[in-house]
C-alpha cells in the first residue's frame, strides 16, 4: 500500500482535545474496501473516513464511512468532518456549501458564521422517519435505571434519518449519569429490531446555557459511548419536533454530549415542522489536531 496522508480533527467541539475524534484520509480512491476497514479498525475511533474522489461527481465528493467493525451509510460529524478537511485542503479557498456523495445519498454541509466569527459546519439530513415503539420496562433493564426514571409522556421510539436510533427520553440528569448499560439485554434487545444505538437525552444539563444532556451507546458498532453523535442527533431533533417535546413545531437547541466521558461536546440542532416532513439540521464546530502520513 503507498503512503497516505490523513488528517485528524475533532468535530462538535469547542477547543481541541473536545468533542469527537475523526480520521480523514482525503486521497483513497486506490484503497480496497477491505484496505479501508483495516485502517478504521487500526485508528480505532468511531469513525474513520476515506475521499475516494478528489474532482467532483455530480457536484459532490465520494465518500466512505467506516467505524472500527464495518461500514456506514450516513454519520454525523464525519460528515462535517470531512467536509472541513475538503475546504481546507482540497478546495483550498473559501466556500458556502459543499455536498458529500455517501451511501445514504447526497448531504450538503454549508459553512456559516456564528456570532460574526468563527465557523460552523451545518449538514442537511434526510427527514426524519418513525419506526418501533419499545416497552420502558426492558428499555430500563438495558440501562440499568427503574422504569419510572422514563419521562413515560413520551414514547421510546427507534427514529432515522438515515441510521435508526433508539430515542429514549429521561426525566433527571442523575439518572442519564448513573445508566451502565447491560450489554446482554442490549444485544438481546437490538436482535430483534433495526436499530442497532440508543440515543437516552434529558431536560437538565451540566452548563446553564444548554437545552438537553444526551449519551448514546453504540456497542455493536464497537463503540459502547460515542462523545458527539450527529446522526443521532438529528433523529433526536426530529423526534423533539414530531411530539413537541417544547411545545412546538420549531427548535434552536444547544445539545451537550460527551461529558460522562471526558469529551465534552456542543451539537447545535434545528428543525421545523414543513407539511408532512420535517426539515433537520445539525451543526457545530471542527477543530483540526494533527496530520500525518499512514505509510
């Protein structure tokens, strides 16, 4: 294998050594399938990312998503991610928007001043889809809470905008801080449905400034807690606005994610209810670390 360069930034953070780790290879259009897996597996964060385009295919570049075990068709801060090490290193000039062909499809990610000064990344997702409502009581067992730790005015719902998630809504924030997930009744659990990661948020927070604490678990993609989840998230918004969770069909929502582990992270959420659908957005900041060279 020849040499590859790789890039490593953190996304949905606010200084470096935040939020979610991310590793972009943005020349890989000669490496295998095989090839990049192996390389996802040896980084070992949540997700590698592989640019298998350079030049643009329909207005978009091609790009691959792997974590550790296998590959994705849609992830949230690679997906900024990646699209920040694009503008930096491949364009090289200032942009509005770049789109990113995935498997899910084609996702815009435009680049938008916040405050007047430092960028933030905004991706479009697919809107929103409702699947299987779950029993609190083997949700709890998962999670090592009692049933009525569940805010229960709201369902547990796996939601997708283009990966299912387990939406699971929680009264306290003592409760979000004491789950331990039981990862027999976790995988006994998500071998009967689609939904593969739990999503668990609550209305309190560990910063005044924030709208929502959320973790999320993902132990059969080989990551038991992911410091920032974009995809995640934005089933959460869309979950939020589909049972006005605030009371309405609109929310601007600062999300902290990562904090039980050390990785504390700001997800910036939008959404609005639009006739049948709802439009989602997800934002934040990316912060590079380091570059190098696989070899």
């Amino acid at each position: 294998m020849i040499s590859l360069k790789f890039y490593i930034v953190d996304v949905f953070a606010e200084a470096k050594y935040t939020g979610n780790q991310l590793a972009v290879f943005p020349d890989a259009a000669n490496l295998s399938t095989e090839q990049m897996q192996q390389i996802a597996k040896e980084i070992n964060y949540s997700e590698t990312t592989f640019v298998t385009s350079t030049q643009t295919v329909s207005e978009g570049y091609n790009v691959k998503i792997f974590t550790p075990k296998q590959e994705l068709p849609f992830a949230g801060h690679p997906t900024l991610g990646t699209a920040y090490i694009l503008q930096k290193e491949i364009i090289k000039s200032s942009v509005k928007e770049i789109l990113l062909n995935l498997k899910v499809g084609q996702i815009p990610v435009k680049f938008l001043d916040q405050n007047g000064s430092e960028k933030y990344l905004w991706m479009q997702q697919q809107a929103p889809t409702f699947h299987q409502v779950l029993d609190r009581h083997k949700i709890a067992e998962v999670l090592r809470i009692e049933s009525d730790e569940i805010d229960d005015c709201f369902p547990i719902q796996a939601v997708s905008t283009g990966v299912p998630f387990i939406i699971v809504p929680l009264k306290t924030l003592e409760s979000v801080k004491r789950i331990q997930v039981n990862r027999d009744k976790y995988f006994e659990l998500i071998n009967t449905i689609d939904a593969k990661c739990i999503l668990v948020f609550c209305p309190e927070t560990y910063k005044k400034e924030n709208d929502l604490n959320v973790r999320v678990f993902c132990d059969y993609l080989g990551i038991p807690e992911d410091p920032a989840t974009g995809s995640a998230n934005g089933c959460l918004a869309g979950y939020l606005v589909q049972y006005s969770y605030f009371g309405k069909s609109e929310i601007n929502l600062r999300v902290e994610q990562g904090y039980e582990i050390n990785r504390p992270s700001l997800i910036l959420l939008q959404a609005e209810q639009k006739g049948i659908t709802i439009d989602v957005n997800v934002g934040g900041r990316v912060v590079m670390v380091a570059r190098g060279e696989f070899v």
